[in-house]
C-alpha cells in the first residue's frame, strides 16, 4: 500500500512511502550544484539533440526540449525559478520543471542517460570554464609581475637564505622568481584541462546504455576532444578535481610564500615596501596601526584550499566502482577551491602593480650583513687562490668586520691586505652593490641586464599566449 504523501517523482515508483523530511534535507544537494545548471542544460540540449539524430526523439520533441530548456536558463537567471529540496539536485529540478512546461517530451530527455554521466558532465563543463578563467586571472598577475620587475630591474635589495643576508639581488629578479612559480601554475591547470576534456555523456549509470547512442557526437557538441573510454570509470573517478584541486593549492602555496614576503618587507623592521592603504586596515585599538589584511587572508586561505585538496582525496579513496553517493560530496570543496583561488588571485593581480618601493631602504639592507663576501671569495679565486682558502680568508676578514664594526667595503687596502696580499685596489668595486649584482650576468642571475631580459621573455610570452587564446 503506498502512502499518499509525495515521493521524489523521478524515482519514486518502486517506493512505498515518502522520504523522511530529514534524509530529503541529508541527501540533497540543490543548494549547492544549482550553481551548476547552465551546464547541466548545456549537456541536456547535446545529449537531446544527439537522441533526435539516433531516431530517439522526434524533431518535434527535440524543439519543445530546447525551447523549454531555454525558457528555465532564463527564469534560474532572472530567479524566478523554484528550486525544491524535494527534487534533491539540479538535475531533477531541471527536468521536473521541463516536463511541467511541456509535458512527455521533457520525461523523454534522460533516455539513454544517468544523472551519474550527467553530473560528471556537469562538473567537467564548468570547471573547465572556470579553468579559462583562472588562467586568465594568472596571466594578468604574471603581467603585473613582470611590469613592475622592469621597472626594478635594477634596485637592489638583500637575499636571503634561512631569512639572513646571503648576496645583494635584485628587487626585479626577485618579482620575476614570482613570475616563474606562476608560469608552472599556468602549465599544470592547462594540463590538468587538456587531461579532463573528454565526455563522460553516454556512460549513462555504469554500463553504458541499450540505446543507439552517438557519443562521438554529443562529445563534439560539447567541445570535448572525445567521450571517455570506459563506462564505470566516466562516472566514479573524480581524479580531475583532485588533480585541479592540487594545482590550485600550489598556486594558493605560492601566492602564500609570496604574502609572508609582502608581510614581512611592509613591516616597520624591513620597511622595503609600502602597500597602498586600500589593501590594508587599520586596528581598532593601536591607531598607528596598518595591517597588510590582503596578503595575510591570502596566506590564511591557502589553509583552507589544501584542505580541500585533502577532503576530495579522502572522500575517493576507498570508493568502490562505479558511483556511489560519496561523490556529492565532491561539489562544496572544489567550488569554494575556486571561489577562493579567484579572488586571491585577482587580490594579487590588483596589489602588486601598486606595491610601492622603498629603494633606500632596500638598498641599507642589502649593504649590511656583508652581501658581497661571497664576491670577495670570487675576487680571489680570480687571483688564483683556491676556493676552500678564499673562504676562510674572507670568513676571517669579516670576523674582523663584526669585530670593528664595518662593512668589508669600507675596510682600507691596507687593511684587507691584511687577510691576503692577492688583494690590490680594484677590489673596492668588487664590494659594490652593483658590482656584485652586475656580475652575475648569465641566464638566470641577478644583473640587471638579466632581469631586463626575462622580462622581455616573459612579455613575449604573454603576448603569444593571448593571440592564441583569441
Ligand atoms: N546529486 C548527485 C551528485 O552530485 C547526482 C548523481 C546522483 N546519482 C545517483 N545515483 N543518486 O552526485
């Protein structure tokens, strides 16, 4: 005997009472995958029109789809639509009210289909549009990057190794090491959407389906570069989302290495940098306060991206083939993964042609901590000393330093002619900042004349990355 309260009208026939209020609320996931319904009736209007080239719907029945379907795009858009916890996901909202509008033509869409190729579709389709976006958002930063490492090309400023003073570098060469960690983000997402581009459509629950169906077709339709190869496979792996997922907490790790260096060189200690006060506040309590906000939140978040990563990599592993509910559960963490990775990088894409340089500063930094030991080391390589005696002889020499209180450069000849006669007068511009940086004048090195022409490379390279995107 059936109860007479409503079942979910797309599987309810083999039940025999309704749904617990509570499961309906447990297991649906509408609230979160609507954000997916311009993609689910993407794939709906190529998979029916694919059924109408088959023979399975009539020309007729494949019109009141599109047309129907169009009209619910433009009623969830405009929102006006009723979403219903009742009808669990988007896919049955979607069709639920298709058949309302237009009757047995809308029960005939999900011939030959599984709402577990249909979300897998889903998912596919809009994360590679935000993919697009997502590297656009990248290039745009690396732009920034590489303009403002031109424009430093040649301030100088101290590395750093284990954050102490280790050689003079400069300020462009270190913006364009940015540079560098974003052009291997860019290549994993473009991987990472290369790898996942192919349509799951057709795959229907697990098996495949007893209908006549044009994969290749519907594949096509879609802009996938083909259909998946293997049935259970399309509709339980969620490998592409972990893979995006992982991508994303790289570009969210760098963008955190590069906040704690923003936090740290806008401090009063450092004092190498000033960020505009749109990108900071203020405390409520200590009013010369201004807080870098913008970087730290972007470190903050790289916390919650990762885990992410981990909560999508946990929720597949023990999964046996082919679907299992499990995988609902894969929609909440890769949209706030993108969510979050767009607006931090669109938050460094805004701040850093605004970053503004205490060159001074930089510059006092870099000539304390003896930076140019290492030159004085190479200074007498040159000479002909052996490089394990030149170490020793400068390490001595800024004993001495440390113990007078100078720098190496404002020691006189005389004086470093002390630690070994190799040194003669041309030493002094050895001990320069400039010299030092300058000399390090090869593919990859710190010169000036380096950074400049990385930059050229990289702005090239965005140039040539924009034409083909056109
Ligand atoms: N809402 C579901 C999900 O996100 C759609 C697929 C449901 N399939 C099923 N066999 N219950 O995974």
């Amino acid at each position: 005997m059936k109860d007479d309260k409503p079942t979910n009208q797309s599987w309810g026939g083999r039940f025999n009472e309704a749904t617990d209020q509570f499961v309906a609320r447990f297991t649906a996931s509408v609230n979160f995958d609507q954000r997916l319904y311009q993609y689910d009736i993407q794939g709906s209007l190529a998979h029916a029109k694919m059924l109408a080239k088959a023979g399975i719907l009539s020309a007729d029945e494949l019109a009141d789809i599109q047309r129907g379907l169009g009209e619910i795009a433009e009623e969830i858009a405009a929102g006006s639509f009723q979403w219903s916890i009742e009808l669990e996901d988007v896919h049955m909202n979607i069709e639920a009210a298709l058949t309302a509008k237009i009757g047995i033509a809308g029960k005939k869409l999900h011939t030959g289909r599984s709402r577990n190729d249909q979300v897998a579709t889903d998912i596919k389709l809009w994360l590679r549009a935000e993919i697009g976006e997502l590297l656009n958002a990248i290039t745009h930063l690396q732009e920034g990057l590489a303009t403002l490492a031109q424009r430093e090309a040649h301030t100088i400023m101290p590395g750093f190794t284990h954050l102490q003073t280790a050689q003079p570098v400069t300020f462009g060469h270190h913006l364009m090491a940015w540079y560098e960690m974003l052009e291997r983000d860019y290549s994993r997402l473009h991987d990472c959407r290369a790898r996942m581009n192919q349509s799951p459509l057709g795959a229907a629950a697990l098996a495949g389906t007893t209908y006549p169906i044009d994969r290749d077709y519907s594949a096509q339709l879609l802009g996938f570069d083909r259909p998946t190869e293997n049935s259970l496979d399309s509709v339980s792996d969620r490998d592409f989302a972990i893979e995006f997922c992982a991508a994303a907490s790289l570009i969210m790790t760098h963008l955190s290495r590069a906040s704690e260096e923003l936090v740290l060189w806008s401090s009063a200690q450092f004092n190498f940098i000033e960020l505009p006060d749109r990108f900071c506040t203020g405390s409520s309590i200590m009013p010369q306060k201004k807080n870098p906000d913008v970087p730290e939140l972007v470190r903050g978040k790289t916390g919650r991206v990762t885990g992410h990563l981990i909560a999508l990599l946990t929720l597949m592993k023990s999964q046996p083939l082919a679907y299992n509910k499990d995988n609902q559960e894969d929609k909440e963490p890769l949209f706030d993964t993108v969510d979050t990775l767009k607006d931090c990088l669109r938050a460094y894409g805004d701040m850093v042609p605004a970053i503004e340089v205490n060159t001074e500063a930089m510059r006092k930094a870099a000539s304390s901590g003896f930076s140019t030991a290492t030159d004085l080391a190479d200074y007498l390589v040159r000479k002909g000393v052996a490089f394990r005696d030149s170490h020793e002889i400068v390490g001595s020499a800024v004993a001495h330093c440390i113990k007078v209180d100078k720098d190496l450069s404002e020691l006189a000849l005389e004086e470093l002619q002390l630690f070994s006669k190799e040194i003669d007068s041309d030493v002094f511009t050895v001990l320069t900042l400039e010299g030092s940086v300058a000399a390090r004048n090869h593919l990859g090195g710190t010169a000036p004349e380096q950074v400049q022409a990385a930059v050229a490379r990289a702005l090239q390279n965005i140039a040539t990355r924009r034409e083909q995107s056109l």
